[in-house]
C-alpha cells in the first residue's frame, strides 16, 4: 500500500498551534522532497508568530515528518503558488502517461 505524502500548514502565535491546511502531493516520496525544496522559509523558528510547513509521510494512518520550514505571509503566498504550480504540472504528466522523473 503506498503512503501519502502531505504539506500541512500550521499557525503558530503565543504557544498555539492551529493547523489550517494541507496540500496532498501523492505517493512519490522524492517528487514531494523535491517540491518541498523548492519553497522559501527557515529551518528555524523566529519572532513570536511564524507559519509553519511542513511535509509528512502517513503510515498506518500515522504522520512521520519528513522535513520542516518556518515562513511569513509574504513566503507562505509564494509556497502556495509553488505548491500549486508543481502539483499542476505532476499531474499533467501523469494523465500523459510520464512520471515527475522523465
């Protein structure tokens, strides 16, 4: 069975953590890191409200993170737009029959 790879996408202000949205990339595990790769954020947490993103691999019904970026508003808005550019252009490869790695 494969596993699902997702970005998730939480807020994170005084303490809080508010999860808000996920973006499914599929069942590739290297065509999700390399789109993960691509967005613009930190490694590390700064300052008292950050946005969080990150990518996670379910098994058995588990997430497992893979890998974690801290953003503003201004780099979530560009993720956004290279999440849903990358997940366009996967899934046009695939309805013409080519994988992400062709």
């Amino acid at each position: 069975m494969d596993s699902l790879l997702e970005i998730k996408i939480a807020l994170h202000f005084k303490g809080t953590e508010i999860t808000y949205g996920k973006f499914a990339l599929g069942t590739e595990r290297q065509t999700a890191l390399d789109t993960f790769n691509l967005l613009k954020g930190r490694t590390e947490r700064s300052g008292t409200c950050m946005i969080q993103m990150v990518l996670t691999l379910e098994v058995a019904g588990l997430p497992i993170r893979l890998a974690t970026i801290f953003c503003n508003l201004k780099e979530l808005k560009e993720n956004v737009a290279i999440i849903s550019k990358e997940i366009f252009r996967i899934s046009k490869l695939e309805e013409i029959g080519m994988s992400a790695f062709e």
